[in-house]
C-alpha cells in the first residue's frame, strides 16, 4: 500500500516537474513569493504562464547558438522584473502586463511568428539615416526597428504608433515620424 501511495504521488508530481523545468511556475513550492502565489490562484495568470514557458522553449530551441546565451540571463532578469510587481497598485495587472509584453518581445525576436512587413524608411532626406522595419503580428503587434548599429524592440500604442525604450515611430499619410533616444530630435521618413 505504502509503494503504491508513492507511485501516485511521482506520478502525479511528474508534469509539475516537467513544467517546472519549462520555466513555469512551480505551483507548490513552500517559498513562493507574493506573485507567484498571486499567479497560481489566478487562472488567466496560470495560462499566460504556461503560454510563457511554452514560447520560451521555442525561442530556446531557436537561441541554441546564441553566443553569448543572452536569453537565459534576459529570462532571469524578466522574472525578477515580474516579482516587482508586488508593489504595483494593481498587482494582477501588472503580471499580466508583463506576460503579454513578454510573449510578444520573444516571438518577435526570434521570428517564431512570420513577418508580417518590411519596410525601409529613408529619413531626413539624408541617405545615412536608413531605418528598416520588421512588423509582427503578436499580441500587442510589435516591430523591430533597426538604425545604424542600434536595435529597438517596439510594441504598438492604441494611437497606432509603436514605443520601444527610448524611442517611437508613428505614421500619418504614408510620412513616419521616428524619434529615436531620449529627447532625441524627431526624423521625418518615407519608405523608399
């Protein structure tokens, strides 16, 4: 009786295990901080977390060769980040927030959804000053922007224009306008 009692119990820790080791939440694990309890009694967090680890293992399987392995220590630093969120004045929206946001940076990223358009902005009339656009249909749509030697992670606004860290892009009558860094000044951009 007591082998089968310990047989139920591997057997039944067994996908938690395997969920864990995706990069899941680990549900019954004693030293849970406030978000993870807060995820794990939620379930809509629960399923963005399982949509998370399930993304990151496709990234993963694209990053294989990534060298240095930046997506391992980004993943950390984005869980540490979603663990802030006990200060939030709306924690559960903050997580999912965050999830979402994450989803989207990781399927856009490693392209484990097709491009939806490429674009190639000329701007200020200054032939150095080429932007070329990626644009995905994630969930918010994001785009990758790349300038120069600089990348930009942008994900759409609800006034349709996109916002990465420091920079944004917005169209009005086929005209982009590109800020890019901080208090940068605005570039007027057409496609070529």
């Amino acid at each position: 009786m007591k082998l089968l009692l310990l047989v139920t119990t591997l057997l039944a820790a067994a996908p938690l295990q395997a969920a864990t080791a995706d990069n899941q939440i680990n549900c019954q694990a004693k030293d849970q901080g406030t978000i993870d309890k807060l995820i794990c009694s939620d379930p809509e967090l629960l399923k963005q977390d399982q949509q998370l680890a399930e993304v990151y293992q496709q990234a993963l399987a694209k990053a294989v060769n990534e060298k240095p392995p930046l997506l391992k220590a980004e993943q950390r630093g984005w869980i540490k980040g979603k663990a802030e969120c006990w200060k939030a004045e709306d924690k559960k929206a903050c997580a999912s927030t965050l999830y979402i946001q994450r989803i989207a940076e990781l399927q856009a990223r490693y392209e484990l959804v097709p491009i939806s358009k490429n674009l190639l902005l000329s701007c200020d009339n200054n032939p150095a000053n080429e932007i070329s656009l990626r644009y995905y249909s994630t969930t918010p749509a994001t785009l990758i922007a790349d300038y120069g030697d600089q990348v930009s992670l942008m994900y759409q606004q609800e006034d349709h224009s996109y916002v990465g860290r420091n920079e944004k892009l917005s169209e009005q009558n086929k005209v982009f306008t590109v800020q890019w860094g901080y208090q940068a000044p605005l570039m007027s951009c057409k496609t070529k």
